[in-house]
C-alpha cells in the first residue's frame, strides 16, 4: 500500500471514530430527553390522579355533611320531644360521622396540597425541560454540520504535482497501450 493510501485511511479512520463518540453523546443526549419527558409524564398524571381523589373527597364529604344534616335534625326532633333513647340512638350514628367528615377534611386539604406542590414542581420542571430540548436540538444540528464539516475536512489535499504525475503516467499507459496495438 502507498504511504498516501494508508495516510488517507487513518484519516477517515481517525474522523469515522470522532463521528461514532459524537453520535454516542447524542444518543445519550436523546436518552436523557426521553427520560425527562416520561418523568414529566409521570407527575402530570400523579397531579391528576391527585385532582380526582381530591373530587371523590369533597363528594363523599358531601353525602356526609347531607347525613349529619339529616341526624342533627333527628337528635332536636327527638330531645324536642323528650324522646332520650332516640336522641341517644341519633347521637351515637352522629358523632363517628362527625369523625369521618373532619378526616376527609385534613385528607382533602392534604391533597390540595401535594397537588400544589406537584403542580409546581411539573411547571417548573416543564420550562426546564423545554430549555433542556431546546439545547439538545441545537446540539444535535451542531453535530451534524461538525460530522459534515469533519467529513469533508478529511478528505486529504492533494498536490498539483501529484495530479500531473497521475496524468503523465495514465497517458504513458494509454500510449503504450496504443502503441502495442499498431
């Protein structure tokens, strides 16, 4: 092999291997990407599910305050009427609906407030990630013209004299050949 042949292929060598890392790390770039949106992902659907237990919460805590309506009215009726045991029975079904009520309550206004802190966390990890593909589309359409720019960079410049001597020596060889042929 000519010294300029084996000089040509470690130069494409050399820039096919600069091309191969490059791609790794837009690959990686690219994995790093996927990898926060499924995050994002993640938390918009934990802010929803958080939104619909919320929901459930304040529903059933309305059917709750409907039935401790309904048994205070029952406990007044009967004390109005000096029915004791009837009082009593209506105290007992309203006091462990008190209960319940006032737990949902904390519940509820725990939720809302992991759903706040949620919902911030995602609006900010959203302009994050915005930026983030942003800077990853840039730096891929950096690698791309740097792939290209090294691609035609290691193309290996050749001499005008070496030219000529290539044309010097294909004409000698088409006139011998031309030659023999007389």
């Amino acid at each position: 092999m000519r010294f300029i042949d084996r000089l040509t292929q470690l130069v494409k060598a050399d820039a096919h291997g600069v091309l191969e890392q490059l791609e790794e790390r837009t690959l990686l770039a690219k994995q790093h990407l996927r990898e926060a949106e499924l995050e994002l992902g993640r938390k918009r659907a934990r802010c929803e599910a958080l939104e619909d237990e919320s929901r459930r919460a304040l529903e059933a805590l309305d059917r709750l305050d409907e039935e401790i309506a309904s048994l205070d009215a029952d406990v007044e009726l009967a004390l109005a009427r000096e029915e004791q045991e009837l009082a009593r029975y209506a105290v007992r079904r309203l006091l462990p609906k008190r209960r319940a009520a006032a737990d949902l309550r904390r519940r509820a206004a725990e939720i809302s407030q992991e759903r706040a802190r949620v919902l911030a966390l995602v609006e900010s990890q959203e302009c994050a990630f915005e930026e983030l593909q942003r800077r990853v589309r840039a730096r891929l359409a950096a690698v791309r013209d740097e792939g290209a720019a090294r691609e035609i960079a290691s193309e290996v410049p050749v001499a005008d004299e070496e030219v000529e001597l290539e044309l010097l020596r294909r004409r000698g060889a088409s006139c011998g050949a031309v030659g023999e042929s007389r």
